[in-house]
C-alpha cells in the first residue's frame, strides 16, 4: 500500500437557537423559521491531500438551494456571510433544502486544481430551528507518475498522457515528479517512450481505470531493459484502502500499441460527434485522424437526404473511388487527405455543410457521416458525425410609398440577425398569383441586403417577403405599382385646322390670301398639347403699302407608319421678302408641348416614367438643334427630369430614348411636362424656304431648321 499524506475539512452547518442577544432578537412569522449558519474546518486523515496542509473555512462559497434545485441563498464566501449586518436567516418552512459549500474549480485539470465539495439536505420547522452538518471531502482525484529505473536510464524521453472525458495531464520529462488534479472520471493512459535511437514507442492500458473522487492514483511505469523483449507497463491504483494493480504486457512487433484516432474535437464538433450551424454560413467541419502505423483503408457512410438529392451515394471508399463519384464529391466541395501509408489526415466537411438548409422535418435535418478507419495493423475506429443546420433567422423592412414604382420596387430592405446575408433575396406575389422569385439588383452592407425589384406589372397589387434557403420571413408587405401611363394623342393623328385672312397687297406679293392655322388637338376642352403658333400667326391682318409674311410654326405632315406627325420649324415673320438688309425680322422656334400657351404648363400625371422614348426626323439648318425636354413634379417640385439636344440631320425616321434622372425619390409625381423644340439660334433662317406642311401644302417661308416628331412613348422599368 502507498503510503500519502491526507487531509480534508469538515464543514459544519449549525442552525443555532436564537438568544437573547441584539443580534438573535427575532421574531419569526407564520409559516417561516430561522437559521444561523457557522462553519468550522478540520482535517481529519482521509484518503485527499492538500499541497499546502491547510484550509480555510471563511474561502468557501456557500449556497442554500430550495426542492427544485434553484440556488435562493448564495454568499460568495463564508466570510462575507458573517460580515453582513445581521447573521439571521429567514427561510419559508418546509424542505428538503440543501447546504452546499466548495471550494475550486470541479472541471479544472491541472497541477494545483483541488476541488472540494460537501452538501447536507435539511429541513426548517415551523418557529423552531435545527441544526445539520455537512462534510467537505476533496471531490476530483489526484494523479501521479513514478517512472521506474528502465524508462530513466534506456530512453532518452518520455512522456505519459492521462485523459478522461473532462481534461487531461500531461506527465513528461519536466512534470515527472508532480501531482495533479482531475475531475474524478474513469481514465485512460498513452505513454510515448524514445528509445537512444530516436525511435518512438506508444502504450495504452486496454481498458479504463475507474476513479473516485478523492482516490490519490499513482501510475507506476517500467518497462523492460530491451524493447525487443515483451514490455511491461504496471499501472498501480492507490485507494488507501484498497490496492489493485493493473498489468498489460505488449509485445514489441505489437508497435504502436494505438488504433486510428478520429478528432472531431479539430473541427468544430463536440466530444460526441456533433455539430450545430447556422443554416448558409459555412462551419468548420474539420474531422482529423492519426494513424500511426500508417492507413489502410478509409470509408464513409453518407446518411443525407439532400446530398443523395444531389446524386451523393451511400457508401464512399475512399481507395476505391470510382470517377462518378470523386466528380460528385468535388464538386460540392468535400476536401480530404486520405492516402495509402498516411499517418496523418483530415476529411473536411466544411464546404458542403454550407450548403444544408434547415428544414422542419427532424429526420431530414440533420445530416450524418459515419467514418471508418483501418490502418496497417488492422486495427479500425469508426465514427458518426452529425451536422445539424438551425434556421436562419430573416425580417423584411416597411417599404416606403416613393419606393413603388410602376414596374420596380426600391431600397427594400432584407436582413438576417445570424445568416449569411448574401443568400437573402426576395420572393413577390401578385394579387391572385403564386410565389415567385424576381428580376433584382442587391446592395449588401452588414447584415442587410437591400434590393430594388424590377419587372413588375404596372398597376397591379403585389405581396412581397424575404427569402433564405428553404425559409420565408413572417413579414410580409402589401404594394400597389403604379400605372404605366402615356401621353394622349401621341402620335399626333389629332389636328385642328382653321383659316385666317392675310392681305399680301403690296410691293411684292400681289393677291390676298387665306392661310390655314393649325393646333394639335381636336377639342379645346379635352386638349393635351398645344403649340406657339400664336407668335407667327397673329390672325386676321391687313398690311396697306407692306408686304408682311405670316406662318404657322408648327402643323402636321405624314407619319411613320402612315397617318400624321407633328412637324415643328423655325419661322421669321418680316416686312421685307427679298432683301437680308432689311429690319430684323420676329423670330419663333416652332414647338410642341403638354400644357397651354400662355397658361398652366403640364398635364396631370401619376405616374413616374423611366425614359423618354420618341422617333424624329431632323433637317438642321446651318448646324442649329432642336430640343426635347420631359419633367415630372410634385407640386412645385421637380423630381425628376431629363434634356436631350442635337444638330445632326436625320433624313429617315430615327428612334431616341432619353434617360429620366429622378432627385426626388421620396416623392410621387402629380404633374407631367413634355415639350419639342425646333431650333435655337434666331440668326439661323433663310428667305423664301420651300417646305411641305399640312398633309399636302407646299409654300415659300422665311424658315430655318425644320423638327418631326411621331410615336412618343414612355417606358417604365
């Protein structure tokens, strides 16, 4: 028997009567009792040693816990209980109770990790009181190792390994004459021996030693002299009480004595194989091996519904992969190191685990791999790692009015509190419709990603909501689009025309004659554009002595595709018809517009385009340009708007589409303005221009660049 020196405490818990003195006057309610708590230590021989000899009572935490086990009384040492005012503790009658005290750490492994436990059940009566002790005994063990005369003189190092499920001591060269502490679990023990020639030889006891707490367990370790010969390791278990000695014998061409080793702890999986994540976010699902006599064979078991979805087959041997099923593998990410010989390894999962999405069925959403390890022994370890994927949890943000467009909804807000915010996306719903994915563009910043949805249907009701994996967020919002509207009457096959009177007598022109007038619009009340013809045609005239030219800027000629377009010229109204040295003459540049002349500019409009589209033909007189200008208001304020200029002639119908740039996001539109300009420069005319106008009229005009325009639309995206 080895032969230690123990000590323990003995922690008393007296629940003394009350005197008489200040402190004890109490007087204890209905239904309620008192107790006084005082703890002594003493050190008794019993089979727990203390390094230092000595312990204190007033170091201990003291807890009182009620029948369901929550902790109600809890003073962090004995010491600060008896510096409180009053040492008197009230406490509902009744029972069980239980007093804990301890002292340490009980997880801790190491050289100075003692840990001492004591608990006592009791219970207070009625107006009475009662007196419990308990006793505290060291409640994790301590380990030792004495290497014998062999493993000092015929090795050049040495270490043993001492692990249970909670920790573990590391006893090498410089650790060979300490003890430590380990919570009281059963152990196992791996000794590493380097032989003069640099070799190294691995031991490890065939079954676990059992340990209690309080057994002071001394691992007695020798060896014999020539490793060719059997070796002894005899593991001596010092119970004071008790001696039992342990005796394994391994032969040296048993070398190395360890099976294949799987480490999920490497990875991120617990102790027992397990591993929780984030649905989307990718883990680390790193599973290491050692095999130190080399491996030989390595095969795993897929039990996955969703990679056998993915063509994944039940049973992968890694040494005989076929080429189908290395391409599989490959292609959703599975790393591995597994080679013929190799010591050591890893099978990584980390990859294709971000792929698993959470799911409600609790059978498909966990996802196991069972691995099985041979090395060149024969020996084998084998497995199961699960992976577990959690939902990921997603919220969708209000959606502002201005954010709803016609055919795109913008700054919708999706985020994720503990996903992977690059997988969020969004999932619209029209009004009598199914669930669908969209046409988006995404923006990712933190943990949201905000998004602008296009393709919509104008006009229409849409629900919209969040979508990751196979998850959707509870929020859910309700949208209305906005209608694609159009201008009216826009490709000009809407015309008044009327006739005024001009008297031409005069020095040039001879007889009297009546000119046509044109608008772009049929009725007065329901009009949509108007034109600035009233510069040019003053109306009704009669010029004695004077010849005066008098013509309409703006009137229609032959359309794209048959019908009418609006055509639109510079125009110079003059006394002179013959002479550039006469006066200057009235200039007006021919232009279309929603509106009224003179009055409310606009049209009344809900709608807020993303282009302007309109197909033109263009004759520039002198390199001149015309002009063509959208705005879109609310109230006074412009929220968006676009210009688009130009000097080159266009001889055959040319399709333009101008940008619309809104400021104003925020705010929805209520007012529309469209308008075609002719030209630019009042300098740019010639005299006695031959033009075509009104369908088949033909004339001679002071006039300059001439503008057509058919077809406008506006687009909405």
């Amino acid at each position: 028997m080895s032969k230690v020196k123990n000590f323990s405490i003995l922690l008393l818990l007296v629940l003394l009567a009350f005197s008489c003195s200040r402190r004890e006057d109490n007087i204890y309610g209905p239904g309620m009792g008192g107790i006084r708590i005082d703890l002594a230590a003493q050190a008794p021989a019993t089979r727990a040693e203390l390094e230092d000899g000595s312990l204190n009572a007033d170091d201990f935490k003291v807890e009182i816990i009620n029948s369901q086990g929550v902790i109600f009384k809890r003073w962090a040492t004995f010491a600060e209980y008896k510096a409180q005012e009053s040492t008197a503790v009230q406490m509902n009658a009744g029972g069980p109770y239980t007093l804990r005290a301890t002292l340490g750490d009980s997880t801790a492994s190491g050289w100075n990790s003692w840990f001492f436990k004591g608990e006592q059940q009791f219970t207070v009566l009625p107006q009475e009181t009662v007196t419990v002790a308990a006793v505290c005994r060291m409640a994790n063990i301590k380990v030792a190792v004495k290497y014998g005369e062999n493993v000092l003189s015929e090795y050049t190092s040495y270490e043993t390994t001492v692990t249970n499920r909670r920790g573990s001591l590391v006893f090498d060269m410089a650790h060979k004459d300490e003890a430590g502490y380990m919570p009281a679990d059963p152990l196992t023990v791996d000794v590493a021996l380097t032989d003069k020639n640099g070799k190294t030889w691995y031991f490890r006891n065939g079954s676990e030693i059992s340990a209690a707490p309080g057994d002071f367990i001394t691992l007695n370790l020798d060896t014999d002299a020539v490793p060719t010969q059997n070796i002894g390791l005899t593991i001596t278990v010092d119970r004071t009480t008790n001696d039992s000695t342990v005796v394994v014998e391994l032969p040296s061409y048993m070398l190395p004595k360890d099976a294949p080793v799987l480490s999920p702890e490497t990875g991120g999986f617990d102790s027992e194989g397990n591993l929780s994540m984030v649905e989307g976010i990718e883990p680390n699902a790193n599973i290491s091996y050692e095999a130190v006599s080399g491996l030989a064979g390595c095969v795993m078991t897929v039990n996955s519904s969703y990679l056998k979805s993915l063509g994944w087959p039940e049973t992968l041997d890694f040494f005989n992969l076929s080429a189908s099923d290395k391409n599989i593998i490959d292609r959703d990410g599975l790393v591995y190191v597994v080679e013929d010989g190799l010591k050591m390894g890893s099978i990584d999962l980390s990859a294709v685990a971000r792929k698993f999405s959470y799911v409600e069925d609790a059978a498909a959403n966990v996802h196991s791999f069972t691995i099985k390890l041979t090395d060149k022994m024969g020996k084998t370890v084998e497995a199961t790692f699960k992976i577990t994927p959690v939902k990921a949890e997603i919220s969708l943000g209000e959606i502002a009015e201005g954010n709803v467009w016609a055919a795109r909804l913008e700054n919708v807000v999706l985020s994720t509190s503990n996903g992977d915010v690059s997988l969020l996306y969004p999932e619209v719903m029209p009004e009598g419709g199914s669930w669908m994915k969209p046409k988006y563009t995404s923006s990712v910043s933190g943990t949201s990603n905000t998004v602008t949805i296009t393709g919509l249907t104008p006009g229409t009701k849409y629900s919209v909501r969040a979508r990751y994996n196979n998850g959707v967020s509870a929020d859910v919002r309700e949208v209305a689009t906005e209608a694609a509207q159009q201008v009216e009457n826009a490709g000009f096959e809407e015309w008044s025309e009327w006739e005024y009177y001009v008297n031409k007598s005069g020095l040039f022109w001879g007889d009297d004659v009546y000119q046509t007038n044109y608008a772009p619009y049929q009725q007065e009340s329901t009009k949509w554009w108007d034109s600035n013809n009233s510069e040019t045609t003053p109306g009704d005239r009669t010029n004695t002595g004077a010849t005066y030219k008098s013509f309409p800027m703006v009137s229609y000629v032959g359309g794209r595709n048959g019908g009418r377009a609006a055509q639109m010229m510079l125009i110079a109204i003059s006394n002179s018809a013959t002479s550039g040295t006469a006066p200057s003459p009235t200039v007006g540049f021919g232009k279309v517009f929603t509106g009224v002349y003179g009055g409310v500019q606009g049209r009344s409009f809900a709608s807020r385009p993303s282009k302007l589209n309109f197909w033109y033909k263009y004759s520039s007189f002198e390199s001149d340009s015309f002009k063509a200008y959208i705005s879109v208001k609310n109230g006074d304020t412009v929220i968006g708007e676009a210009t688009y200029s130009s000097s080159d002639s266009r001889s055959e119908w040319t399709q333009m589409s101008v940008d619309i740039a809104y400021s104003r996001t925020d705010l929805k539109a209520d007012t529309i303005y469209i308008e075609f300009v002719s030209a630019s420069d009042s300098n740019k005319w010639q005299y006695n221009m031959s033009i075509a106008y009104g369908g088949d009229k033909t004339a001679n005009v002071h006039g300059g660049s001439i503008l057509t325009v058919d077809d406008i639309e506006l687009i909405y995206e």
